[in-house]
C-alpha cells in the first residue's frame, strides 16, 4: 500500500532539536532565530522545517545554521519529515547506539527503512558529520520507502567540475537530487561531495524535497530489467493495467452513467491515497513522458466499459502527450453491464470499432498486434475472454520459429503454480489462462504449451487482470519470467528497461 502524509498530522507537543554538541534539546516550536537573519538562502527554509516540526533551535534563541548535521541529526529528521512512529524501533543492532538515547529510535526505523547503514564494525558512527553526498543517497532511499516518484525540476543535464571526486555509489543519487532540484552546485559548478553538510544546507534540502514530494507522482513504481542476450540497443516502456477509468459524457446513455457511477463508487473506495483514476493516468502518462520511453503498454481494463466518456478522455489524454501506446484489451475495456449479453459477439462488435475510431488500437490489431524491433518484437494478444484463438497461435509460432525474442503482452495471465494458490485466494477460483476453471480450449492449451516449452523464445510476459503483483517462472523448461501488475487504479506502474 502507498505510504500518505497523512502520518504527518501526528502532532508532537514538543519539537526535537539539536545542538551544536549532539545533545538533544527540547523546545518549544519557534522559526525565528537571532542568528537567522532575514535575505540568507537559508532563511525562509529555517522557518519552513521549523514550522512543521522536522527541526528546532539549538538553545538560547538559536538555530546554529553553519553547524555541521550530524548522521543522528539526519536520520532523526528524516524520521520527523516521514511522519513514522519511532517508538517500534530500536538502534540497539549498534554499539556506538546507547538505547535510550535521543537518537537511538530514528537509527533503527532507517536502518530498517533500508535508508541508513552502519559504517562497519559495529558501528554507526551518530556523532560523525554527515556529508553532501551521503545526504543525496539518503534522500533517494527515503523517497523510495516512502514510495514518492519524484518530478524532475530541472530537466537540462550537469556535469560538476568535481565529478571525479564523486563516489561511485553516490553518483547517481547526487545527480538524482541535482534533476529533483532538491541540491545544487557550488561557485564554479561545484558540487564538493565530500564536503560536511550544514545544518543551514540540510534546512534547504529538507524544505525542497518536502515541496518535491507534495508535488510528485502519485504512482506506486515499480522498475523491472528484461535482458536480452546480443541486444545492443536500450528500449523502455511503461506498464498499466486495470486502471478500471469510469468516467461519462453528455453523449453516453442514463444506463451508462448510472453504472459507471456505481462502479467508480466501488473502486475510488478500495484506493489507499483517493486519486482519482483519471487523475492517476495522467500522472503515469506525464511520468512516462519525462523518462521518454519508447511506448505505454496497456494490458487491459485500463477502462471500466466502453462508455464515450472513458474513450474520448483515454485517446485525448495518449494524444495530447503524442505518447505511442499499445492496449491489449481486457474483459472490461470493450463489455458494458448496461449493454447485456456479458463478453458476447454483439458487444464486441459494437464496442471494438470504438477503439480503432478513437486510434486507441489500430484497424486490424484487435485479436493481436506485433511491434518488430528487428532483434525482438512485442507481441500483444487480446485474451480478454479467458482464451486464444487459432489466428494468435500461429502468430506465436511463426516468431517462435523464426527464434525471435519475444516479449508477450496479454491480460489474463498465463497459469503457474506459483501463482495458483495467490490468485485463487484472492479471487476465490483460479482465473489464469489454461487453467482447467477457465474451461480452455485446445489452441488455448497449445498456446500456453508452447510458451512454456523448451522451444519457446518468450523471455518476459506482462499481464494484468488479478489486481496483484507477482513475478515468476512459467517453466523449469526455459527462462520466460512472467510479471503480473497490481491494479494501477492504486498507483501500480512498472517501469521496464529491456537491454543486452
């Protein structure tokens, strides 16, 4: 479940703050400061950190702004700006941690955050200055713990003159934060890495990523890597399903808005952050934009029914971002409860030319669309009914035969028996293609057969359907690993990078 800032609203009847010899001090909440003067880069951001509690004063009317943070500083901070509750955790893992020290909690809820590490042999150094480039990697764990896709503010490229001088396994997190605009260089495009950062410098940090992560994606992100052995070029797309959009216009029927309204009701109330489906895949798309990737995969009830108002929003928004996408179809996407006859051949002739008017899937790509990379190619292949057909098998085997890597994109996932267990505990029966619930027909049995032979080329398969995230082995015959995606009406996206 996404983390919210609704942990902020945790109320704390007195304010943490440090002084300038480590001693944890307790005061009352105040943002003016004798040795914070008005006009310094730091002023207004003092009084935005002390104002929401994540620091105070350091005794006597100060706030010590060039004094150095130290790495208990830090991590107490971060502990404040996440809105945790401190008291589960312990820093006792350390022996340089006293327990009952002020900062011992916060030490234990980042190191088990994932955030924070010790510095070997024991110890986790809380009295050591914390420097800039251990903060930007900091900064970046605790933006994924807390699940917060950050907006690149600064979209031009840097390289500091000091770059060299960069640790190797703080680089990307410098430039990172440098993108998020959350740092900056020095006079001269200087970053100094290993420079002790200032209790001044962490305010203004601190204020920027807070600001950054109000403003940032509401996506739950999820990165995924599919090699390809002898590819020498990178590609990259977006992965959404079951963003379950329910959305009407003036041209759709009473029936139509009526359902939709009961069905919108029903999702926006199992959402953890109440983003609004259409809300959410604007994010996604925006965020697809700035990562630049190659194409938006959709693999199925990315609407909840064929209604005018969730196909003209779906194709404007695709159009209006001039993004490629390719949809595999779910059951939802072209089946309307008002229209009767659930998933039945009148349907789907109403509804499937609907898709291709609106250029959401292109004439003749409805049962299958094929995407030649020439060293692989994207196979989609609408199973929305539980099923393949003929067509689509020999579509399979053809590249299979031609020992093309493939990619496959479906909605209903294929059956594994790792996954057997979750989904019919979620769902109450199996719903996995080829499974004998499903009641599959002979080329559905041949398609999934094949997938899992030993013959087989399909490296990666992307599906939807369960609501649920799940990676695994279709088969100890070869090496296809097929990912399974939560309900994007949560946030669930994937990022994935296909490479040699």
């Amino acid at each position: 479940m996404m983390k919210t800032f609704a942990k902020r609203a945790i109320s704390l009847m007195l304010v943490i703050c440090f002084s300038t010899c480590g001693m944890l001090v307790l005061n009352a909440n105040t943002s003016s400061f004798i040795d914070v003067p008005e006009g310094k880069y730091y002023t207004e951001a003092v009084k935005y950190v002390t104002e929401k509690g994540y620091f105070s004063g350091t005794g006597n009317g100060r706030f010590s702004p060039d004094a150095k943070m130290t790495r208990a500083m830090f991590v107490t901070v971060l502990a404040a700006v996440s809105g945790e509750n401190t008291e589960l955790y312990s820093g006792n893992a350390f022996t340089d941690v006293p327990e009952g020290s002020w900062y011992a909690k916060s030490v234990g809820w980042a190191v088990n955050a994932g955030i924070a590490s010790g510095t070997g042999n024991g110890l986790f150094s809380p009295a050591k200055s914390i420097t800039r480039q251990e903060v930007c990697v900091m900064l970046v764990k605790f933006c994924e713990y807390m699940k917060s896709v950050l907006r690149e503010k600064v979209s031009e490229k840097v390289i500091f003159s000091d770059d060299d001088s960069i640790a190797s396994w703080a680089k990307n997190a410098v430039y990172t934060n440098y993108s998020w605009g959350t740092v900056s260089g020095n006079p001269g495009n200087v970053f100094n890495p290993k420079g002790n950062a200032t209790r001044a410098q962490i305010a203004v940090m601190i204020r920027k990523l807070d600001l950054a992560m109000e403003e940032s994606y509401k996506i739950n992100l999820k990165n995924i890597d599919v090699k390809i052995e002898g590819l020498t070029e990178s590609y990259s797309f977006i992965h959404i399903s079951d963003l379950h959009m329910t959305l009407t216009d003036d041209t759709d029927s009473a029936e139509a808005k009526e359902n939709q309204l009961t069905r919108g009701s029903m999702f926006f109330k199992d959402t953890p952050d109440s983003v609004k489906p259409q809300d959410r895949l604007c994010d996604i798309l925006d965020f697809a934009k700035e990562k630049n990737v190659d194409f938006v995969a959709m693999t199925g009830d990315i609407i909840d029914a064929p209604s005018n108002g969730n196909i003209s929003f779906l194709a404007n928004a695709l159009k209006t971002r001039n993004i490629t996408s390719l949809y595999t179809l779910g059951n939802h996407d072209w089946t309307g409860d008002w229209l009767g006859g659930y998933q039945s051949t009148a349907q789907r002739n109403l509804n499937i030319p609907k898709f291709i008017e609106s250029g959401l899937i292109l004439n003749g790509e409805d049962g299958y669309a094929v995407r030649d990379y020439g060293d692989f190619v994207i196979l989609s292949v609408d199973n929305s009914n539980d099923q393949i057909n003929s067509t689509q098998y020999s579509v399979l085997q053809r590249y299979i035969m031609q020992e093309k890597p493939i990619i496959l994109m479906l909605h209903v996932p294929i059956d594994a028996p790792t996954l057997q267990a979750d989904t019919a505990a979620m769902w109450g029966r199996c719903i996995l293609m080829g499974n004998d619930d499903l009641n599959p027909s002979n080329y559905t049995k041949m398609f999934v057969n094949l997938v899992k032979s030993k013959d087989s080329t399909v490296v990666a398969v992307f599906a939807g359907h369960i609501h649920m995230d799940h990676e695994d082995r279709l088969s100890e015959e070869n090496d296809a690993v097929q990912y399974t995606l939560g309900a994007s009406y949560k946030g669930n996206t994937a990022l994935v990078s296909i490479h040699g």
